[in-house]
C-alpha cells in the first residue's frame, strides 16, 4: 500500500528524490556554498545539521526543518542561508509518477 501523511507527502517512494548530479554534486553544492560562521570557527564548533524539507512533483525544495540538537554559532542559519539557494532536485517517483516526498539530509561543519 502506498502511505501518505495528513499533508500528502509518500514515506517511501520507489525512486528517491535527488539533486542532479548525485550524492557527490550535493556534497560540492554545499562545500562550495558554505560560509563557516565566524563564531563557529572562533569557538571551534564542528557539527552536522540534520535538515528535513519537502520536494514536490516538480522537484521544487522548500519547508527545511531542523531535525538534529541545536549546534548554535550561527551554524544551523547558514545552513538554511545555503539550502535557499538549492536549484531544483529530480523529485522522487511512485509507479513511473512524480510524488511529493520528504528528505532528510545531514551537512556536516568541518573545519580543516
């Protein structure tokens, strides 16, 4: 059976959305989008940054929720900062069919 939520968004879809690209394109998106908080690299604060956000049929990204404990340092508002500018993802699909789904994405902080 296919399961939606309240608000219509799949649990499971055949075909996971993805941001064009792949896994590795995703990554450099946010290497090369990032701004490391001066806060955060003052104090040392490394972290990762669980976000949930919806895709839609279009693969459109919008509604990002933090899911992960506060890290602080302005790091979780960078972290939204990046994910506005995010193009477009290939939405997940149900049978051959765009469906609206959820997806989680870790970004880790690292300091060199």
């Amino acid at each position: 059976a296919l399961i939606t939520d309240k608000e219509g968004f799949y649990k499971n879809t055949e075909i996971r959305p993805s941001f064009s690209g792949g896994e590795k394109s995703l990554e450099n998106f946010f290497e090369k989008n990032i701004e490391y908080p001066s806060e955060a690299t003052d104090n040392g604060v490394e972290g990762t940054v669980n976000m949930n956000f919806a895709v839609d049929e279009k693969g459109k990204v919008y509604a990002p929720k933090i899911t992960s404990d506060n890290i602080g340092y302005g790091i979780e508002k960078e972290s939204l900062r990046v994910f506005a500018k995010m193009p477009t993802w290939t939405p997940g699909k149900i049978k051959g069919k765009n469906v609206k789904t959820r997806y989680t994405l870790p970004i880790k902080f690292q300091l060199y």
